[in-house]
C-alpha cells in the first residue's frame, strides 16, 4: 500500500483517499492549457523495487485511452545499499482461451477498445497493465492485461486475436507463463 488518506489502514500521505491520488485543481482545463496535482508517496518498509501505477480517470466519464503512467520506485537498505534483486521468475502451464467475435469494438474492463490489432489478455485479478509473458511452440511475447476474464472455470487466460495470432495458438491452448 503506497499511498493513502490515513483511513483503513492507509498511510496519511494527502491523497484525496485510497486508490484516488488527487482531483484535478481547476474546474476546467481548456485546449492547450494544463492542469497538474501533487501528491506524496510513502516508501514501504521493506526494500524492493515497487511499481506505481497511475491511471488517469475522467471522473464520471471514462478512463483515458492509454495504459497510465508508471514509476518504479527503489526502496534501499537502511544502509543506504540497493535491495537483493528480486527472486528467480518461474514458468507455470496455463490453459488459455480467446476471444473477441461478437466483442469487437466494445470497452474491455480495463478502458481499451477491442479490436482485432489489441495486444492483450484477460485476467481475472492481475491489475491492468501488468506484463505477462507467455509462450506458445517456441514462440513468446509481452502483453498486458486489457480485460477481466476468463470466465471459464480451470482456464488462466483469454486472448485478443492479436496475440492469439503472435503466437500461433488454437482457440483453446496450454501456454507457458513465465513470471
């Protein structure tokens, strides 16, 4: 937990409350001009490397079209020496589905577009835009997490059509998932 109004266990760092780092100062922001916030973060205690991920949100409206802007932020020892690099990734075999046909052009979960050119899977609690890697008959790629999903049972992950394609899976695959 890095930030916080002080409420349910959250660090008093000034944000408005938790998970909703700040309000836009102005009522208005017209073409060309811009509008900023401030907010403090708070290290956690343990060292490590923390991604902060951040997602602009139009109260009331929608989410922004991109995936947020994202900060790493390095927490040393109390001696002042970088953290331990963080623990070897492991590979699991997933089954995983695709989708797509008849969702074309609708909201995923996460704010984007489906299309047939989005990259992407469907999880049900990584957060979105987290990476995952996944391979498939000797071929890998990177994506993230566009959707919420699956919805059925024993299966890890959806697919879009595009990355159904980059990997040259079945509708319905065992993939590798290195994390």
């Amino acid at each position: 937990m890095l930030g916080g109004d002080g409420t349910n266990g959250s660090p008093a760092t000034a944000w408005t409350r938790f998970n909703r780092p700040a309000v836009q100062p102005a009522a208005y922001v017209g073409p060309n001009q811009i509008a900023w916030f401030q907010f403090a973060v708070r290290a956690p205690d343990a060292p490590g490397t923390y991604r902060i991920a951040l997602r602009p949100l139009i109260e009331g409206a929608q989410w922004l079209e991109d995936y947020g802007v994202f900060w790493y932020v390095t927490v040393l020892n109390p001696d002042g020496t970088a953290p331990a690099p963080p623990a070897a990734t492991s590979t699991t075999t997933v089954v995983a589905s695709y989708f797509g046909p008849g969702l074309y052009g609708n909201r995923t979960a996460c704010g984007q577009t489906l299309t047939t050119t989005l990259q992407g899977v469907a999880h049900r609690t990584l957060p979105c835009g987290s990476a995952v890697r996944l391979s498939y008959a000797g071929r890998s790629v990177t994506v993230p997490v566009v959707d919420r999903g699956p919805n059925v049972a024993g299966r890890e992950f959806d697919l879009t059509y595009a990355t159904k394609i980059a990997l040259g899976c079945p509708d319905i695959c065992v993939l590798s998932w290195t994390r």
